[in-house]
C-alpha cells in the first residue's frame, strides 16, 4: 500500500509530496517506512518544504508499531540531494547494494 503527504501553496498549487510505503523485511526484523519520491517545487526550495516533509515521515514512522527506520535512496550524482540530506543530518549508508532489472531483458 502506497501513501503520500502533500503540501499545497497559498494558491492550492502542488509545493510538495512525499510518497512512501511501508516495508515488510524478514522474520524477527522490523519494519520501515521507505520514500519513494520526495518532490519540492522549483520555487519553493530551500524555504522548508522539504524539511518538514522529512520530519513528517520520521513522525509517522515513530508512530507505527514496530517501525525502526525511514529509508530512502538519491542517485550518487544527485548532489543537490545529497546535500539537502547532509543539511539535515543524514549521514549517507553504504551498507546495501542496489540491483536493477529492465523488463526489456526479462
């Protein structure tokens, strides 16, 4: 089941969104609430939207049963993202490798 926060401006224009789910790991380990997308209009950066979208879904994981951790991904060459990440004191994870499959080949 997929969920999303929405923030709209003055104007009811779209200012943000964060779609996310809930993740199901293994036996005996906890949950996870993993962003999919996080999105900030162009204009708006940099004045908190997305700040308080991150500080949204930290607040609904904490408030979930047995959810431990909000997980996300950026691409390494993203580095806008990665700085606004830094800037609110995530520290970048290297401990997983990421696999992809195009549909083409399967």
């Amino acid at each position: 089941m997929d969920f999303a926060l929405v923030v709209e401006d003055e104007t009811r224009d779209l200012a943000g969104l964060a779609a996310y789910s809930f993740l199901w790991p293994a036996a005996g380990s906890s949950h996870s609430l993993f962003l999919k997308e996080l999105y900030v209009s162009d204009t708006l950066r940099r004045q908190g939207v997305g700040a308080r979208l991150m500080d949204e879904l930290r607040a609904l994981a904490a408030a979930r049963p047995e959810c431990s951790r909000v997980e996300w991904m950026t691409d390494r060459d993203n580095a806008d993202a990665r700085s606004f990440y830094k800037s609110l004191g995530f520290a970048e994870f290297d401990g997983k490798i990421i696999y992809r499959a195009d549909t083409s080949t399967a």
